[in-house]
C-alpha cells in the first residue's frame, strides 16, 4: 500500500476540552504500561481530516512540515545510537530547513501503541487528547530549566521549540498524529492546562473546538521521513507559533495487516540570529 493510495479525506472522533471547562489538569504517563491521567471535562467532535502528502506546508505558516531523512540508527531503542548518531542527524535537519545557528535537543519521548512494546520498551502509549506541549509561559520557562545561566542572552533573539517525529519501526498504518493547521486556529481556541508530572508541575495548551479547524495527517509514515511541527515560538508577528496534534484512530486500516505504531520525539529548542 503507498500512500497514493489512502483516502484524501474522512471524518475522525477527536476529543476536545469542553468550552465551560476551567479545571482541567494532566498527569503524564510515566510509560511501562500505565496511561495518562486527564481530568476534566472533555467533548468528542467528529471532524475531516486530509491526506496532507500532496500539500505545500511550512512551519511558520501552517506549524508543520514533511521532509525526507535517511538514518543511520539501525536500533532507535538504543540510547547510544540515539546520542552518537540520531541527534546529530536532527540537528543537522532543523538547521538545514530553518536557517538557525544553533540547535539543542533535550528531550526524546518513544511511544507505541501496542501495551505489549510499551510494556517491554518501558515507553508511553500515544498521546489521545488534542494538545500543544507548551504555552507563552511554559515555553520560555523550559528554557531556563535547561541552560539557566544563558537564558537571559538566548531570550534576547528569537527561539523555537520545534518537535521531529518519526517512525522507528515500520510504516505508521495505525494511530498516526494529526496536525491542526495553525492558521485555522484562534487564540481564543487555546486553554492553558497544568501539566503535573513527578519530577515537575509544567502547562501544555489543550483545544476547545472550533469548525475552521483544519485536520491533516500524512499517512504511512517511514523511518526515512521525519515530522517537523512548531510547538512554540517567542516571536508574535503573525507566523504559527503552537501546533495542535494528536494521534487518531485510523478508519481506513485494514485490521488485518500489523499496526502496531512504534515512534520517537525528539524536542529542540531552536535558536536565530
């Protein structure tokens, strides 16, 4: 099956946070098997969402983009492969596509969908809720937890957190991430959310629904294609500066190949001149 092959369009269920909702918190799964914790109000709206292989996207417009990336890392469970060869390849990719004179990774989640792998890799399961990993505060703050004696000269230019995502096994048939278009979505739209794990108390940005929202996805994902979309952005002129993602369901599976999703991702922070 290739991708010209997948259904331009369907409807999905996505789960949104209600409107009336002001309590809502996350507690993240710690992985092994367990899952996250949301509390809150949440509604479920069927919404269309596009094949985006055949689009022109950029990060600053829409928040995401596909490139194409061969890798040289044979096993992604292995934190040395990932260390000696997958960050520099990242690195190397988001300099490549944004012109930025500096790159920092500090942060690799793996995900799987199946309880088995997450069980056996000790990793998380997919993420089921719409969601942006950061807001104008938690953004800038994540910074300083990083690189507390540079943050005030890094602050002084323009800085990007941007996500690379990628399939580590084969091609993502099952669960694949759905991203909102960011120019379909109002500030208005996005709820700051507190985000309470073990070891810090952050905030992500949750959704409430809106009908411009616009869903698109890229089906069949391989290890040689990585993910690139925009989870902040310092800079307020007009450009994306928070991407909304999920994965979803898939309709158009066929249940009786293996779907088991298997990915990695790779937080940056981005620095510009």
């Amino acid at each position: 099956m290739n991708p010209s092959s997948v259904t331009d369009s369907f409807e999905i269920p996505l789960r949104y946070l209600a409107v009336s909702e002001k309590s809502a918190l996350i507690r993240p799964s710690v992985g092994g098997g367990d899952s996250a914790s949301e509390e809150g109000d949440y509604v479920t709206k069927l919404v269309e969402i596009h094949d985006a292989r055949d689009r022109s996207t950029s990060l600053d417009q829409e928040g995401f983009m596909l490139c194409h990336q061969e890798t040289e890392v044979a096993d992604f469970y292995s934190d040395n492969e990932i260390k000696s060869i997958y960050e520099g390849e990242v690195k190397t990719l988001l300099m490549d596509i944004t012109g930025a004179r500096r790159v920092e990774i500090f942060d690799h989640t793996r995900r799987a969908s199946s309880i088995e792998t997450q069980r056996t890799q000790g990793i998380r399961e997919p993420a089921s809720t719409i969601h942006n990993d950061y807001d104008d505060e938690s953004g800038p703050r994540r910074l300083r937890d990083f690189f507390p004696d540079e943050a005030d000269k890094l602050t002084e230019n323009r800085f990007a957190i941007i996500n690379t995502w990628r399939s580590i096994k084969q091609p993502v048939r099952n669960f694949p991430l759905a991203l909102c278009d960011a120019s379909s979505v109002s500030k208005d739209d996005l709820v700051s959310v507190p985000r309470i794990s073990k070891d810090r108390v952050g905030a992500v940005q949750m959704a409430t629904f809106s009908p411009s929202h616009r869903w698109c996805y890229f089906p069949l994902m391989r290890m040689d294609e990585a993910l690139l979309f925009k989870v902040y952005d310092s800079v307020d002129d007009g450009r994306a500066r928070f991407t909304l993602h999920t994965s979803f369901d898939d309709p158009t599976v066929n249940n009786t190949m293996e779907t088991n999703r298997e990915s990695i991702e790779t937080r940056c922070f981005v620095f510009f001149d």
